[in-house]
C-alpha cells in the first residue's frame, strides 16, 4: 500500500541527512495519514487521507447515525442456584473461632461424635456433682 494521500495525491519526500561532520545519507519525510471515513460519488468509503486535506476541507464527512442500543434481557434466578443457596444454613462464626485460624486450632479442638457424646455426659454430672453439697457425692 503506497503512502499517498487518496485526495490531493501528496506522497512522501526524499532528501539527504547532513551530520555535523557532512556525511550525507539519503532519508525521506513521510505525510501524515489518516484513514478516515468519507462520502464519494454518494457512497461511505475508509480511505487515507493527509491531514492537509482534512483541515482545508477538502472532503466530506458522511452524516452521523446513531444506533439505539437494544436492551439486553434480563436473566430470571435459576431455581437451583437458589435451593443450592439456601440448602446448607452456616452458622455465624466469630472471627476469632473462623475454620482455619491458629485460635480454633489452639483452643477449640474438634471432637468426634461419638465423643461429643461423652464429654455431655460427663459436663452433666460435674454439673450436678457441683450443686450438691460435697458430704452427699461421697454416699
């Protein structure tokens, strides 16, 4: 694709770099394109144009259409999401006491069913055993 402008047909320039000790290079200033959208013979076309050309107002722009923006739908809550959701109540835990912080590991270690059972027993009977005299849990 060439660099040249579509309107006014302005390609690039060649010329030469000149160092500060005259060594002459052959280089080349290129135009400043811009692929811009226009009106030709009527129809809408993307073509590279030198900004030149725009700012003297050698083309013409087409018209600016605005498209409405089309609502999307709304997506109803699945049911199962919401069972799924609801099913397993958690039970509200300090922050201290949390699943896997050192405190719950230090101070609150986890006991196995069959245990939870024995030691509600035992809690009982210290219990009972506290509110009676200490002569009567001797007899």
């Amino acid at each position: 694709m060439s660099r040249r402008c579509a309107i006014t047909g302005r390609g690039p320039r060649v010329g030469h770099n000149v160092s500060h000790a005259h060594n002459i290079t052959l280089r080349r200033w290129n135009v400043n394109l811009q692929k811009v959208r226009i009106l030709i013979d009527g129809r809408v076309r993307r073509v590279r144009v030198s900004t030149a050309a725009i700012k003297s107002g050698l083309i013409t722009r087409p018209p600016l259409i605005l498209k409405a923006k089309q609502a999307r739908p709304v997506r109803p809550a699945t049911a199962p999401a919401i069972a799924a959701a609801t099913a397993y109540p958690v039970e509200p835990e300090s922050r201290y006491f949390s699943e896997g912080s050192v405190v719950t590991r230090l101070f609150k270690p986890k006991v196995k069913p069959e245990e939870a059972a024995v030691t509600e027993a035992a809690v009982e009977e210290l219990d009972v055993a506290e509110s009676k005299p200490n002569d009567e849990v001797e007899k």
